[in-house]
C-alpha cells in the first residue's frame, strides 16, 4: 500500500507529524520558560498507586495540570488536598500523548503558613481525633523510680545536663543511656528504635526519657513524625518528652506521658519526687517521734500515779486487812451455814411427825384394822364381798385369813 504525500506548494513551509510538533512545542517550552513559580488552588487531587501526585492549579481564569513524582512528594511534610493553596517550582513541559502542557512540580509550599507547621497542624489534629493525647489513656510517672532509660544524643548538651542532676540527686538511680539520632535522616527510625529497645528489655526501666535541646522546628522535625508519636503511645514503659526549650512544643510533647520543658527539666522531675518523698518521710518521722515521746510520758505519770496509791506504799498492810476480811467472811458463813442446818433439821422432824401421823400402821396401832382382799385390794365396802371369799385382815401386830360367812352392808 502506498501513501501519497500532498505537494509542499511552499517550500518554506514544513509538514510536521503530530509528534514532531508535539516535541518542538516541548523544547520551546522547556528552554523558554525553564522554571517558574505559580501560585493556585489544588483541585482534581488524585494519589496513585504508583506513588505519584496528579492535580489540577487553578485561579478564577485559567487551570493548568500539575504533577508531583514520587521521588519529590515523599520529601513533603504536609499532606495535599483539594482547596489548599499552593506555591509551586516547577518546570513546564508537554505530555504527548495528550498534547497537553503541564507543569512538573520540584517544591511545593502551602501558600501563608510554612509546610512544616502545616504538616504539624494536620497531624496534630489527626492523632488528637484518635485520642492519642487523652489525658485518660496516659500512663503516671513513678513516684520513686529506681531505673531510668534515657534515648537522646550521646554528645549533646542535653545528656550532659540530665546525667549532672541525676548523679547529684539521685546518686541511687539505675541510668541507662542509649544513644540516638535526634536530627537529620535516619532520626525518625532511631528514635522509634530506641523506644522499642527499652520495652523488650528483660528488666525494663521505671521511666524512660526522650528529648534534645533546642533548635529550628527542622531541627526538631523527627519528634513531629507521625511513627515516633505512634510508638510513644504504645510504650509500656511512662514517657517523659524533653524537646527543645520551653517555647518549643512538639507531637511527642502531646503524646508523652509527661511533657518536660526542657531535658534539664525532666530530670528535675524525677529527682523533685524523690525530694518530696523525702520531705514527707521527715514530716511523718517527726509527728511519730512527738506521738511516741508524748504516749511515754502520759505512761509514766499513770505509773507514778499508780505507785503512789496507799497499796503500793503499804503493800503488808493491805495484805492484813484482806485477811481480816476473810476471816470475818469464814465467821459469818459458819454462822448462816448453822443456822440454816438447825431450821433445815426442826422442818424435817415436823415433816417426820406429820408423816407418822398419816402413815396406816400407826392408825392400826390405835386398835384399827385393815382388810384387803386376796389380791391386795383394801376393801372399804362390804356389798364388794361374797360368801366364800377369803380375806386378809392387817393389826398392829401381825395378821389374819378368814373366810366370809354372812355379809351385812349395812
């Protein structure tokens, strides 16, 4: 198959292709207008999966599309989103297979505030919607600690100032120093490293402290990363966060346990409970030893007191008088003891005569009789009897059968 070009009636004028065009339109662009600054709102914000940023800058005329790579957007601090005004660096440059110019962004900032204390507010209020700075979820700080693990830098001024106040202070305390990067790369994962070191330790430290002196909010940046804060909060062990001075404050100052003004200022805190234990261990000796001398001395006035009593000064004497008394007591329980056995004895014998006086054998004795029938029955009728019956009949002395004869019931 052939192709028919159509004639160049002009031979000035050249045929391009439509990748030619494209391309000399992209090498105009790029070596007219090599960087450039633009100012815009973000909108149509899209992160793929590839890691790059695709977005649109726009103003009330006009929308240009904008790209961020991965290599630079992994740099930025703060997060994009659509509605955030920008300033942009970037190159300008055509995307062919759309024929669409666009600009490849190389810095990015938030237009009024800095990256840095933008990146700052998002995460604070993102980590502030979790709860990660509950006063409820935060772990108390020993109130004396034996074991201190300390994850700062090993040449800065901090340690130098934490270690005089502790060895000082608190000369007893167990310190262990791990050094940490706390600026620049790689201080992000050290710091979160050290955190961890502390927790798998077998015999792990009563409080730990994190921190460095002071600097620029860059200098400070690795306190404000998102997995420092993360693994803070999820330390077993109580944080103190010592960053900077007292007019710097960071994430992990909001996430920590405690937050400490000042790495110096940590260590205060620690050897100040000390002191205060202290200070009420003498409070408290002192109102025990006032008690215990005042209770000696009510004790020895009741012994005096009781010394005194006319017992102890005359202790024969009292003995003399008990046995007076006992000897009255045996005297007088003789008597009552007679005198009950005599009543005792006149009761029985009126009781001894009224029993004779009713007793059947001493009625006999009077001439009276008593007749009782064959089984011992005492027969007081004589219809009860019949002819033949044998009786027995009791007198004073002895007694008699007979048989009955003739009965008269009258």
């Amino acid at each position: 198959m052939s192709s028919v070009k159509p004639q160049n009636k002009n031979p000035q004028l050249h045929l391009y292709t439509v990748s030619e065009l494209t391309q000399d339109i992209k090498l105009i662009l790029e070596n007219t207008i090599p960087l450039v600054w633009v100012e815009g709102e973000i909108s149509n914000f899209t992160h793929h999966l590839s890691g790059h940023m695709y977005f649109s800058l726009k103003d009330e005329n006009a929308v240009i599309s904008a790209c961020l790579f991965k290599n630079v957007n992994q740099g930025i601090k703060f997060k994009l989103a659509a509605g955030m005004r920008v300033i942009c660096l970037g190159r300008i440059t055509v995307y062919g297979k759309r024929g669409q110019y666009q600009i490849v962004i190389e810095k990015i900032e938030p237009k009024g505030i800095g990256s840095l204390q933008l990146a700052f507010q998002q995460l604070k209020e993102k980590l502030f919607k979790e709860g990660l700075f509950d006063e409820k979820k935060k772990k108390p700080i020993p109130i004396m600690p034996f074991s201190v693990g300390i994850a700062t830098s090993s040449t800065g001024a901090a340690i130098r100032d934490i270690l005089k106040i502790l060895k000082t202070e608190a000369g007893f305390l167990r310190v262990i120093l791990r050094p940490t990067l706390v600026q620049g790369e790689g201080a992000r994962d050290d710091i979160v490293k050290a955190i961890l070191e502390f927790n798998s330790l077998p015999e792990k430290v009563d409080v730990l402290i994190i921190g460095r002196g002071g600097g620029s909010m860059e200098d400070l940046w690795a306190f404000n990363e998102e997995v420092v804060a993360r693994a803070i909060s999820a330390s077993s062990i109580p944080v103190i966060s010592a960053v900077g001075h007292e007019i710097d404050t960071t994430i992990s100052d909001l996430v920590a346990d405690l937050r400490a003004e000042t790495p110096t200022a940590a260590a205060k805190i620690i050897v100040s409970k000390k002191t205060e234990i202290l200070r009420l261990l003498q409070r408290d000796s002192l109102l025990i030893t006032g008690f215990i001398k005042e209770k000696i001395s009510n004790l020895k006035d009741e012994l005096n007191a009781f010394i005194a009593r006319p017992a102890f000064r005359h202790p024969l004497q009292k003995i003399e008088e008990l046995q007076q008394d006992i000897d009255g007591y045996a005297r007088s329980a003789y008597v009552a003891i007679h005198n009950f056995t005599k009543i005792m004895e006149e009761r029985l014998a009126a009781a001894i005569g009224k029993f004779h006086a009713l007793n059947p054998i001493s009625i006999l004795a009077r001439g009276f009789s008593l007749t009782t029938t064959s089984g011992g029955e005492i027969i007081k009728e004589a219809s009860s009897l019949k002819q033949g019956d044998t009786v027995r009949t009791r007198l004073a002395k002895g007694s008699f059968q007979s048989k009955v004869v003739k009965i008269d019931d009258r």
